[in-house]
C-alpha cells in the first residue's frame, strides 16, 4: 500500500513530499546508467604476470582472521581472466558506463616513482577499456580503491608525505597510457575508508588505530596527492585528450533527530566531518570551518602544542581549491543525528572530536550489512544538501546498492533501486538538482572486504565453489536492464 510522509529538509530550508512508491515519470536524456566494481575485488590474478603486492594482499595472508571466514580476494571472480565475459554481462544491461578501478600495484609493482611500469598489467586494462568502447560503454576509472602497494606501506603508507609524487607519478602513467580513451577519472574512492578506515579505527587495511592523528594526517597528504593528480591533467592532458577528473566521497544523509536547533546544528556537522571532510578542500580549498575549529580548539585543551588537525598553506589552499570537475557520491543509507553534551576532553579520537550521538531508526529496512538501512528518502535529501552547499555542481552517484546473503531472486534490491531512483527522479525534475549519473553497485558478487564473500551486492551472482567462477543474472539484472532500456521505474510511464 502507497503511504506518505511529509518531511522537512531542515538544513537546505526545503519542504518537500516524499512517497514509498516509485513515480511513474522518465529519466530525462541528461541522465547515465552505469554500474560498479573495483579490482581488489573481483580481479583476482593476485600474483600473476608482474602484479606486486598490495595491502589488501598482505593482511589477508598475513592475518586471515581479519576477513570473516579467512577468505581473500586472490581469485575473486577472476575478472583478470574473464573480463570479457565481464563485458558481455555489461552490454546485456545496457549500461551507459562501466566504472572500474586500477590495480597500482599490477601497473607499478615497485610503488614508487619511477619505478618501472609493469606492460602486462598496463595491456591488461587497455585490453579491458578497448573490449568496452567496442561495445559501445564508456570507461570510467578509479585510480585507487584501497590497495595501496605494500612497499608504500612498508615506507609508511599515505601520511608520509612521500606518496604524494609516488601516487602522481601512477596518476600520470595511466593518463599517458588510457588517456585516449578514458574520459573520466576518479582518483580515489571513498577517502575516508582509506584514512579513517585503515589508520584510524583499523576496520581496513593496514589496520592501524590511530583515530584523531594518523587518520587526519592520511587525509592531508591524500587531498595533496589528489590535487596534484588533477593539475597534472588539467596542465598536460586535458587539451588533448578533453576528459574530467574527481575524487569520490561517501556519507550518510544525517537527520536531525529532532525539530530543535542543537539536533541540527549536530546534523550538519555530521555531514561537514565526514562528506565536508574532503569535498570542502576540492571545492573551497580547506576543511570545513566546524571541523578546523573543533579539532583546533580540542587539541589545545589536550595540551598539544599544534593542531591534531593539519594545516594547508595559504598556497596549498589555492592549489588544492577547484580540484574537481564534478562531485562524485557514494551513497547507500542514513542515520539521525542527535546534540551531546560534550565528550572527556582528553579522548583523541575522530568521533570524539565530532562529538554527535549517530543512530538509526530500527523500524527502517535490514540489510545484510550492519551499517546499511534502507531509506529511499534519504538520497533525494543529500542531492538537494550537496547542491545548496556547493553551489549546485554536477553531481555523478558513483555508487549506491543493497546487500543480502545471495540468490536469484532478489526483490529487496530490486525495490531498493526502485525507491532510492524514485526519489533521486524527484530531485531531478522537482528539485532541479544536476545529477548526470547513477552507478549501481555491484555489476556482481565479490570480495567485500572483512565481510569477505557473507555479502553480496551484485546484480549477477557468482559461485565461488565453483573455479570458473560462473556469473548468472539475478532477478535485479533484468530490472536494471529495464530501467536503463525505458528510462522509466515501472511498467508504464507518462
């Protein structure tokens, strides 16, 4: 049965309608399909023909227990091998794009600059971006998806400064070699997974907790690792080869968990510490004022003598302001945001530093993923908060999609999809807000992460038990194809 709330998007200071039920309106041609993978999961082909290690490599041999049921990800869905059938599956939806990320550590094994290339790991992803324009889909990288080669780890991983020219140095490379071809790039996705993740509260690889330090200075030198990256297009490409660049940042939508004024200041904040994180320096040249205030005032209290927090020069402000040629979301579900007193002073953490009770609302739809909620709502109100809060920039989803435990039929996705497009429409057309893109994740099931193989997000199922690792379509495959062939939600539209 159809029901509606009537929700007030508190902090853009819109009031709008939202239903439960996909509207029967069309995409309008402005619009892309695509969907998702990333190497480290679903490649495989761990050490062959050249590849170098990578973190993801390491802690998975070196600490099995880390990832649920000792899995790793040397053979995944064996992609190295069969990315043409990979690329069937894509022409068979009908996507517009195929977003896809680079192995470093198979294109660079020795990490760092200048060090050799790697020509079977450079053919593999020329083989892989030619077999996708002959079929008519456009390519659309990430360089980095959280598998920084372990000898760059060994030297200290992303906050030595160092990788700065080690990661501008990859960047480069793959302009040289897919430049013609490729025209849109992401150089890195989801940064703090990288930084909070794997320096801070150690649920990613390297696994370090150093939450409040570590993972601020992960941060610094990743956000000056991404602008040069960019002004190396931007100064020696871009004319030629006349493609974009971006970085991708993740959040949660934060409701306010109450009418009241500190429930939405605590909502803001929440989405300035963790999308402003990142999205303030590329777009306004440094962090977000809150998180600079706080984390200042914070460490002063503790007795540091210096900011926890880094600090940008005035010239690396201006270098790093503008870095973006769209703003790229992953985005999968919401949280209430709710003022707290403040924390012991003395806690150095990032959430302590944030200082916001987060929490969800239980009557909300599972997944099979603890920190995913289903909230269709949710998306059309981070569109509209991202367009008032940067100046209404062409926005790509690059991500978004639902976890279950795996089989064919698969009508929580298909709803998922069904809903969170309903309302991304909504935005559109209601809202005018400029997103270009909608990136369903995953094209297939795959590695993900600690979770191992216990989730799946694919469109395509894959059986791991079975070494050729076949892939059949799901229930969601045809849905998809649907959507992507009608640009429409349902059966009949206007």
């Amino acid at each position: 049965m159809e029901y509606k709330l009537v929700l007030l998007l508190y902090l853009c200071g819109l009031t709008f309608e939202i239903t439960n039920a996909a509207i029967n309106r069309t995409f309008p041609a402005t619009v892309k399909f695509g969907i998702a993978t990333s190497t480290y999961q679903i490649e495989g082909a761990w050490n062959e023909d050249g590849k170098g290690e990578n973190i993801w490599d390491h802690i998975c041999h070196e600490n099995p227990t880390y990832i649920v049921n000792k899995t790793n990800g040397d053979i995944a869905c064996d992609s190295y091998h069969k990315y043409k059938e990979d690329v069937a599956m894509l022409k068979d939806l009908g996507v517009d794009f195929y977003r896809f990320s680079i192995s470093w550590s198979r294109v660079i094994p020795g990490g760092i600059a200048g060090s050799p290339v790697n020509q079977l790991g450079i053919d593999y992803y020329k083989n892989l971006v030619q077999e996708l324009v002959n079929n008519g889909i456009e390519p659309m990288v990430t360089m980095y998806v959280w598998d920084l080669p372990e000898i760059l780890q060994d030297l200290g991983g992303w906050p030595n400064p160092e990788l700065i020219d080690h990661f501008a140095y990859y960047a480069r490379t793959l302009y040289e070699e897919l430049g013609d071809s490729v025209k849109h790039w992401m150089t890195f996705n989801e940064p703090k997974q990288t930084c909070l993740g794997g320096y801070g509260d150690g649920n990613m690889a390297p696994g370090y907790t150093a939450s409040g330090i570590a993972d601020y200075q992960c941060s610094h030198m990743l956000l000056k690792a991404h602008a040069k990256a960019y002004h190396i297009y931007d100064e020696e490409f871009r004319a030629e080869q006349q493609g974009s660049v971006g970085i991708v940042i993740d959040t949660a939508w934060f409701e306010p968990a109450s009418g009241s004024d500190e429930d939405k200041e605590a909502a803001e904040r929440s989405l300035q510490f963790m999308f402003g994180w990142y999205t303030n320096p590329v777009v306004n040249g440094n962090y977000p004022q809150v998180m600079i205030d706080r984390v200042d005032e914070r460490s002063a209290t503790q007795g540091y003598a210096v900011s926890r927090l880094p600090k940008f020069t005035d010239e690396e402000i201006e270098y790093i302001k503008g870095t973006h040629d769209f703003v790229a979301l992953n985005f999968y579900t919401a949280n209430y945001a709710q003022w707290m007193e403040e924390s012991d002073i003395n806690d150095v953490g990032y959430y302590s530093d944030l200082n916001v009770n987060q929490f969800i609302d239980e009557d909300w739809e599972e997944s099979a993923s603890s920190w995913l909620r289903v909230v269709p709502w949710s998306l059309r109100k981070v569109v509209n908060w991202i367009s008032k809060t940067y100046d209404n920039p062409e926005i790509f989803i690059t991500e978004s999609g639902f976890s279950d435990t795996g089989g064919l039929e698969d009508d929580r996705r298909i709803n998922y999809h069904k809903e969170y497009l309903s309302n991304l429409l909504e935005a559109i057309l209601d809202d005018g807000v400029n997103v270009t893109r909608y990136t369903a994740w995953s094209l297939m099931d795959n590695f993900e992460w600690t979770r191992g193989y216990s989730e799946r997000f694919g469109l395509y199922s894959v059986d791991f038990e079975d070494p050729d690792r076949p892939r059949t379509p799901k229930a969601s495959a045809a849905y998809y194809k649907q959507v992507i062939a009608t640009r429409c939600l349902v059966d009949v539209c206007e």
